[in-house]
C-alpha cells in the first residue's frame, strides 16, 4: 500500500509499504479521510523524541476486516488514538490513554493514517451517523479533544473565558464553550478566521499589545491556550486572575526556559494539560447539526502529496488540511 511516514526528519511517500494485517481485537480500516494536525507538523519537528512510521491520527474510514467481530466490516467509523497495554495500573483505572506502555496512532510506537489503510482495536472504534459526511466525520478527535475542556472544568454562564489562539482546535473549542452559555472572548491574529464564529455568540479580539494589555486588566476566570506557540502560556498567564485555571492545549517541540515557578504558587493558579477527550459527544454535536467544522477546511490533497500538504498546513493562516487516499 501507499503510505507517507517520517524518515530521517522528513516525510516520505512509499508506494510499497507492507499492508498491516489485524490481529487479536483489531481491525484493518481503509483510510477515507485524513486531517493534518499541528502535532504531525511537530512531530516532523522532533516532538517526541522523534517519532519514525506513518504520520497521522485523525480519519474516518471503512472498516475492511475484522476477524474478531465481521459485524464491523464495512461500517464508517473513527478511531481513538491511544492504545493501552490493558494490564497495568492505569489502564485498570479506565486511563487508557495515560498507559506508560501505551501507543498512540500517527505518534507513539503505532502507524497512523496517512496511508491507504491503517490498524485499530475494536474498543478505539465508533460508528459515524450516516447523515455525518466524511468532511465533518474527520474533524471528530479534535472536535473531541475540544470537548475535553468541559470533562476537566465546569464552565456556565458566569464565567468569563478567553481563548487565546484562533488555529484549528481554537476555533473548535470555541465552537464547544460558546454552548455553555460563558461569556467567552476569542484572541486571534487573523481576522479571516475569527470571522468564522460570527454569529456563534462569541466576542472576538486582535492579539495586539494594546488588546492584551486591555484584556489583562479585567482577567478571565479560565483561559483556554491554543495558539501552539510557546510565547501563547506567558500571554494566557497574563490574561488570568488568580485562582484562575489556565487550560493548555498546544503541543510543541520548544521548551519552556527561564520561568518563575513562584508565580504560579502566589497566584494560586491552576493549570491543565488537556489532550484526547470523549467521541460520544464530539459525534452527537456533529450528527445534530449543532456543531459544523466544514467552513475551517483550507484545502485537500491526495496521499502522494502528502509532503505538499504538511507544507501547506505548516503555513501561517492555514487551517485545517485534508489528505484523501
């Protein structure tokens, strides 16, 4: 089969790559879609440690074989990324994802989807609705990582919220945390994307000094990172009150250096790693209309230029970029 997988920090598309075969609970899943994710782009940057294999985690595709259950084959679906080893402490604990042994699909130790087919357990898999096209099915694990927010912090109508980042899991968490009801400010550099909330009952600003500096003298009460940059934690910490919670969701290959540590402890703040979340309600929003990612769609290439597309998803102002097998 055709796949697209780093190789000496770059990526490249074989036409002979072997086709995995499912064993155990597995599945083999034709790849219908694919959506380029700020973390592959890191990963080409040495995120990791340096990842080696077939890039990508977020798809929708037909289930092709599944020996240990047929009833799967031929169904749509969409797949949870981490794959835990089952026995240990945390997978016990149902923290799966939290698993030291754990592989994680396009990321850690366990090929992704940029490839005409790809592997999963039966237990990653969930159905999508059929009146879910396969443009809206792909968005379901970032859309699920958005909603990951709301399973780590309880957000209402008395809340005052920034999210600061106007990229793809920005926007998309936007689109969740508009539905709680918050008052809820989205800070971007780029007015073509905040204009894609329009309408959604969300306040949008341009990330100016002089907007920061206004915005920072009547701090949130929770502050969503998204920008994927590390300079975004420095200027989310300024836009938080104390005993303020401050939700990180970029990934990056930098590290932070220099910080002082005694501000956290002075302040009170609480701060949040924030990753995978549920599919149930990423699925739900999808298929009831309530949310609809289409509009964030940049642009889609097929599989042999998936270098192009890396590329292309890698450029400022870009949104979300599909490869179609």
């Amino acid at each position: 089969m055709r796949a697209a997988l780093i190789q000496e920090d770059r990526l490249t598309v074989r036409q002979d790559y072997p086709l995995p075969t499912p064993h155990g609970e597995e599945a083999l899943i034709r790849v219908r879609l694919a959506g380029v994710c700020a973390t592959d782009i890191e990963l080409l940057r040495g995120y990791k440690g340096g990842f080696r294999g077939v890039l990508g985690h977020e798809f929708v595709g037909e289930v092709v074989r599944a020996p240990a259950d047929p009833g799967w084959e031929g169904r749509r679906v969409v797949g949870e990324i981490n794959v835990g080893c089952g026995v240990c402490a945390l997978c016990r604990r149902g923290l799966a994802k939290h698993c030291r042994q754990r592989t994680s699909l396009g990321i850690i130790g366990r090929d992704g989807v940029f490839a005409d087919y790809t592997l999963l357990p039966l237990a990653n898999l969930h159905p999508v609705p059929d009146n879910v096209t396969d443009a809206a099915a792909v968005f379901t694990e970032p859309l699920a990582a958005a909603f990951e927010i709301l399973e780590q912090v309880t957000i209402g109508p008395e809340q005052r919220v920034i999210i600061l980042g106007d990229g793809r899991l920005g926007l998309l968490s936007a689109f969740v945390l508009a539905r709680t009801g918050c008052d809820l400010t989205v800070v971007g550099r780029h007015p073509n994307k905040l204009a894609l909330l329009a309408g959604a009952g969300v306040h949008t600003r341009l990330a100016t000094p002089a907007t920061l500096r206004e915005l920072a003298a009547a701090p949130a009460d929770i502050v969503v990172e998204a920008t994927g940059a590390k300079e975004g934690f420095f200027d989310a910490l300024s836009l938080l009150r104390p005993l303020g919670v401050l939700v990180l969701k970029s990934t990056f290959a930098d590290r932070l250096d220099g910080f002082d540590l005694s501000r956290l402890v002075v302040d009170e703040v609480t701060i949040l790693g924030s990753r995978c979340g549920p599919f149930a309600p990423a699925l739900a929003a999808l298929a009831q209309g309530r949310i609809d990612p289409r509009p964030l769609i940049h642009a889609e290439y097929g599989l042999d230029d998936a270098a192009e597309a890396l590329a292309c998803a890698g450029e400022k102002g870009v949104l979300k970029v599909l490869i179609r097998p």
